[in-house]
C-alpha cells in the first residue's frame, strides 16, 4: 500500500514539505537581504551564512542522529519548529552582517537536528521494510525537490509584496509544521545499549567508505555541490548586478534551475526501468560539469544574456536532478535494513560537507578573484567528481544467476545481511538498477 497509507507518516512528512518550504523562501528572503545589506558583497554575505549553515549540518546531523534515542521525539521535534519560527522573524530586523550569521547558525543548527530525528521515527511507524526505504527516499526527493518550489512561490510573492515579509512566510510554515507533528503518535525510541553512541555516529562514514557504489556516490556529490554553488550563491549578484534584474529576477533565475530539476526528476524514475542508477548518476555529474564550464565561459565572455544565463542554469538544475534522484535506490541497495538509516545519515552529512567545500569558493573567490577564476576552479572541481565517480564506483557485469550466487557472497562480505526478507525486498523492485547494485555490493 505504501507508507502514505499510515497517517503519523502522512502527517511528519506534510510537516516535512511545509518545513522545506519555509527553508526555501527563506534561502531567497536571506540572499536579497544580503544584497541588501552589503550591495556587491553579498556573494560573500551569502557564502559565509551558507557554509556556516554546512559546518552545522555535518557536526550537529550526525550527533543527533546518534544521540535521539534519548529524547521525547515528538516534543523535540516540535521545540525545534518553534525554534526556528522564532529566528526566522528576526531576520527581517537585521541590520549588521554579524547578525545574519549569528541568526542563520542557530536556525540551521536547529534544522540540522530536525532531519535525523524525523528520520529516526520513520521505522518505528513504518515496520514494512519496502514502505520503509520508500520513505526514507520520499523524504530525500521532498528535500531535493524543495528547490523549486520555494523559487517559484517566492517570485510571485516578490510582484506584490517586499522579501522582508517572506521571513514571515517561513515562519507559519515552521508553526504549520510544529502543529502536524502534534497531531502525529511519535513513539519515543528505547535507548539502545547495543553500540556506544560514538560508534553509531561513524557507522554509515564507515560503509560509505568500505562500498564501491557509495564511493562513487561521495563524489557525484562534490559535482553536484560544485555547480550547484554557482546557482545558489551567486545568482543574487549576477542577476541583480550583471544582468540589472530585479528582486523578483533573482526568484524566477532560481526557479529555472528548479525547473530543470522537477522536469527531470520526474522523468528519471522510467529512465532506471532501462538504465542503471550508475548510468544515471554519472551522466548526472557530466552535465553538472558542463554547465559550470559553460557558466565560465559566459562570465569570460562577459556580455550578459538571460537567455544564456537561464539554459546555464536549467541545466545544472537538470544534471542535479539525474544525480540526486536515484541516490535513494544506490543507498538502499547498497546495504542491509539494519543499515539503511545509518547510511542515509551519513549521505546528509557527506553530501553536505560537499557544500561546505564549495560555497566558499562561489562567495568569498567569487568576490576576492572574479567570477571567472572561482567558477572554473568550481568547474574543475565538478569535472574531477564526474571523473572520479566512474573509477571509484566499478562496473559489475551481472551474471544470469545472479540471485543464485548472492546469498554465497554474502556471507564473504559484513555489510551483506542475511535477512531473506531484505533480499526479497530488492529484487521485488523489478528493476535493473536493484539487482546491479545487490550484485555489486556482494561482488
């Protein structure tokens, strides 16, 4: 029947989506108050609050995810919407830079928590193990996918009113998302005695680094965040200074990448029907890598253009989509049930510290060296991902009695389980993708 047939699931994953969204409007409100604040600087603004916002996500995230077990889940989670609806209405009163940065640490320190906790809920709502990992991937998708509609909604919102008020946007929607959460039965966890706390926070880093697919999944990410950086950081400054665009401009500029993201997207889940996630992924990172070359060159060039600007930016957020979207099915292919939330924390983590290393690069060289040195060392940096991915995520030719040979295999490799009902759960996926990934982490 699928998860969305359990309401407590219906209802934390509509406060997830109405969270996201909040997040969103807030991502565009903070990069027009940047500019707003520090004019042509903004880049820098922009890049510190968001890799402030990185650094939090990769120490706080995992911590949390360890740690939970010992927290009253459902009050926790709605202490941090509140939280969060506090800090964001008082951004709008900011008026010094040290102040976006003190107001976007603490919020992000509390979204960092929010995320691992909600996912630590899912598997005692959810006891079916394929409604399991279908959750786990709908709440990654709902994250991804987050960066379209929170462009478009702030562009029409930007026509008719100030970017001050989409502050206040994002605050009801933290508010919304502490009322589902109340009306949703959150199980308190059992504190688990069966591995220190120190153990869990470094067992998905440990898988992702002992697995060939999530090697390769490590460097799509650094890909993906190269380019994405260029989009997310500096399209306040480009649009507003290069191209003289307006508030609004800003909005719909992110809402095109947003829009190569969602069109793609949802034509990837037929495309594994007939290509493998692999294929997917790593064609992924090679259109990341050509739009940021393509993103220099038009910087090099310099002579402005929306038109270019724009197909520039719909296909980093086209490549995203093939990259991100079938990570999912990678992850939870990759690894046995009892692992599936452990390395869907540490791809949160991972991919974020991906972020981390690229924001500074997109605001701070943007604005010390130019655009054009900082987005081709990004550029550079993509293509080593899209070169990378391939060498370290290897082949796997799959034998006709795959199926057969699996279980042997298994019991050569530690992060194989032995559980019928995990195996049964990937080949009942019906799909190439699943029995490559099963085969190859066996192999």
């Amino acid at each position: 029947m699928g998860p969305f047939s359990h309401r407590d699931f219906r209802l934390l994953f509509s406060a997830q989506i109405v969270a996201l969204l909040g997040t969103g409007l807030a991502t565009v409100a903070l990069g027009l108050l940047a500019y707003d604040i520090a004019g042509s600087s903004a880049a820098v603004v922009l890049g510190t609050a968001l890799t402030i916002k990185m650094v939090l996500y990769v120490v706080i995230a995992p911590v949390a995810a360890a740690y939970v077990d010992r927290l009253p889940r459902r009050a926790f989670l709605v202490a941090l919407d509140l939280f969060r609806a506090a800090i964001v209405l008082a951004l709008p009163f900011v008026t010094e830079v040290w102040q976006i940065y003190v107001l976007i640490g603490s919020l992000q320190a509390a979204s960092a928590a929010f995320t691992p906790t909600f996912q630590a809920v899912i598997p005692d709502i959810i006891t079916d193990e394929r409604e399991y990992t279908t959750a786990l991937s709908a709440s990654q998708v709902a994250y991804t996918m987050e960066s379209l509609v929170s462009p478009v909604v702030a562009a029409l919102a930007l026509l008719v009113i100030e970017f001050n008020v989409l502050f206040g946007g994002t605050a009801i929607g933290f508010v919304l998302s502490a009322v589902l959460v109340l009306q949703a039965k959150v199980p308190n966890a059992k504190p688990s005695g069966a591995t220190r706390p120190t153990d869990r926070i470094f067992a998905g880093l440990r898988i992702f680094l002992g697995t060939a697919s999530l090697r390769g999944v490590i460097a799509v990410n650094f890909a993906v965040a190269a380019a994405g950086s260029i989009v997310v950081v500096n399209t306040v400054n480009y649009v507003r200074d290069r191209l003289s665009g307006s508030e609004s401009d800003v909005a719909w500029m992110m809402a095109a990448s947003g829009g190569g993201t969602l069109a793609v997207a949802l034509a990837v889940p037929r495309l594994l029907d007939r290509v493998t996630a692999r294929a997917v992924m790593l064609t992924g990172a090679g259109v990341l890598t050509a739009a940021a070359t393509s993103a220099v060159a038009m910087a090099a060039v310099d002579r402005p253009s929306w038109a270019v600007t724009a197909a520039i930016w719909v296909a980093s957020g086209a490549g995203s989509a093939l990259a991100i979207t079938p990570t999912g099915k990678v992850l939870r292919s990759a690894v046995a049930p009892a692992n599936v939330a452990a390395v869907f924390a540490a791809q949160f983590s991972l991919s974020h510290f991906a972020w981390l290393f690229a924001y500074p690069i997109a605001g701070w060289g943007a604005t010390r060296f130019g655009l054009v040195p900082a987005w081709g060392v990004l550029a550079l940096i993509s293509a080593a991902g899209a070169v990378t991915a391939p060498m370290l995520w290897r082949r796997i030719a799959v034998p006709a009695d795959a199926h057969a040979q699996v279980p042997a295999a298994a019991e050569a490799s530690p992060a194989i389980s032995h559980d019928d009902n995990w195996r049964h759960a990937a080949a009942a996926d019906g799909t190439l993708t699943e029995c490559q990934c099963t085969c190859t982490q066996a192999a």
